[in-house]
C-alpha cells in the first residue's frame, strides 16, 4: 500500500490481529521490509505489524539529494500520523535502529518499546571515507559492484553455502535498490553521534547483535547498552549483520520474549 507522508511517497504493509499491540519494522541500508518476513511470519498471531519502506529504498519514493537521519525520522513520525498508529514497539535493524534512536529522542513517549538489532549510536570519524567510497561507486556504477562485499558482511560465509537462496534474495534487495536512495542515506548514517544521548530515552530498550557482526560489531551493541540504563543485551551465535534472517528463530525469541515484557 501507499501513502503520502512527509512530502513523499511512502510504500508501506499492514500485517498481523487486528486490535493487537503495534509493532513498527524499520529495515537496514539497500533492503526492503521483505528483510522483515520471518518475523512477520512468527509474530503475526500476537502483534499488529507497520513494515515500511524507507526513503529511497523498495516501493517508497526515492528523492535526489543528501537525507539525515532526522528527515528519516520525520518520515516515520508523520506515516504513524497519516495512519493514526499511536504508541507502537519499534524494531529497527542497522539504519532501522538508527532513526529508531533518533526518532525516540525527537519524539519522546511514542515508543512503548525500543529494539535496536545490529546497529550503532556512533561512528568513528575514520569511519567517514568508508561511507564517502560506497558513494562514488554508486554514482560512478550502479549498486551491482557494492552487491558481493554487502552479502559477504551481512552474512557469515557458512550460512552464504548454506542458504543460498536466502543470500540470493538479499542480492536482489541490494541490486533493485534505487542509487539515489542509497546515496542519500550513506550521508546519513556516518554522521550519528547519541552515545551520549541515550538516557534521555524512557521506554525499555533491547540491543541485539550477530555475535559475528563486522559492520555494527558486538563492541558498537555494548556502548549502546552501556549507555542506555536499564537496556538488555542479547548477543546472537553464528550471526553477522543481518541477524534477523541468519538466526530467524532466535532473534525472534529473543524479540517476543522482550515484547512480551514491554
């Protein structure tokens, strides 16, 4: 389905009981809410699912220019608005955990709940020319050269000779990525910085990480958790970057039992 929010055009799902507690999808850099099926699968008997695309990413709207992480944020807060969602959980995984957190410290008491799976509060500033590298290929070739080093990060490389058709799906969010998303969200995400800020949120929080995370790795998870009071960490054996789909069963768990508690 879509709607217009925020000045854009904003493809968006609805799954799940009616009449259930909402819970909010927020997908990673170069996906779609496709990276959300297996919970969606798993959860819709208990939750009332919002799976959204971000700008620039799937079926919503993929304007030119620099985007922030407030301007994603904003995105989300006026879709909630436009489909009257009122206090949901939210789930969000790399970039999705990103403007999660932005969006909890510009909208405070909307979250019941915040999940924050395979993300970072900050970055480094050698970080900047990584991010600055993937622009330039991009915009000199296209998605299909970021393609095999994405896969090979978000995903360990037993689970990529086992689950090819799992890593092949993958490839293809990555590919149908429109460039212009892309590089409007890579001048985005480098520039996080709330460490420092995370008390400052009040609803309950969960961390979760691939224990074999090279982009957002366990260390980046622990300064969240150690600077969010009251947060639980959950650390996911045999997992990279896309946690969610490596390790299906047990992010889910460790996300219900959270939900459950919230």
């Amino acid at each position: 389905m879509k709607t217009r929010a925020n000045g854009i055009e904003v493809n968006y799902e609805i799954h799940g009981k009616e009449g259930a507690p909402w819970l909010v999808l927020s997908h990673s850099l170069a996906c779609s809410v496709r990276m959300w099926d297996p919970q969606i699968a798993a959860l819709k008997d208990k939750y009332r699912m919002l799976a959204y695309d971000t700008r620039g990413h799937g079926g919503t709207e993929a304007t030119k220019g620099e985007y922030s992480l407030e301007m994603l944020a904003d995105d989300l807060h006026e879709l909630l608005k436009t489909l009257e969602i009122g206090t949901p959980h939210f789930c969000g995984l790399s970039m999705g955990g990103m403007i999660g957190q932005t969006f909890a410290l510009k909208y405070p008491g909307i979250f019941r709940t915040l999940t924050l799976a395979d993300t970072t509060s900050r970055y480094p500033a050698e970080a900047a020319p990584v991010w600055a590298d993937r622009i330039k290929t991009v915009e000199a070739q296209g998605m299909a050269p970021l393609a095999q080093p994405t896969l090979e990060r978000w995903f360990t490389e037993p689970f990529r000779k086992s689950r090819p058709e799992v890593v092949d799906g993958v490839r293809k969010l990555i590919l149908a990525t429109p460039p212009a998303g892309y590089i409007g969200c890579c001048h985005a995400i480098p520039r996080i910085n709330l460490s420092a800020r995370l008390q400052e949120i009040r609803c309950p929080i969960l961390v979760i990480v691939g224990a074999d995370d090279p982009g957002t790795p366990p260390a980046m998870a622990q300064e969240i958790h150690a600077n969010a009071p009251g947060s639980k960490l959950v650390v996911l054996p045999q997992a990279a970057h896309l946690a969610n789909l490596e390790q299906p069963e047990a992010f889910t768990r460790a996300l219900a039992d959270f939900l459950a508690r919230g």
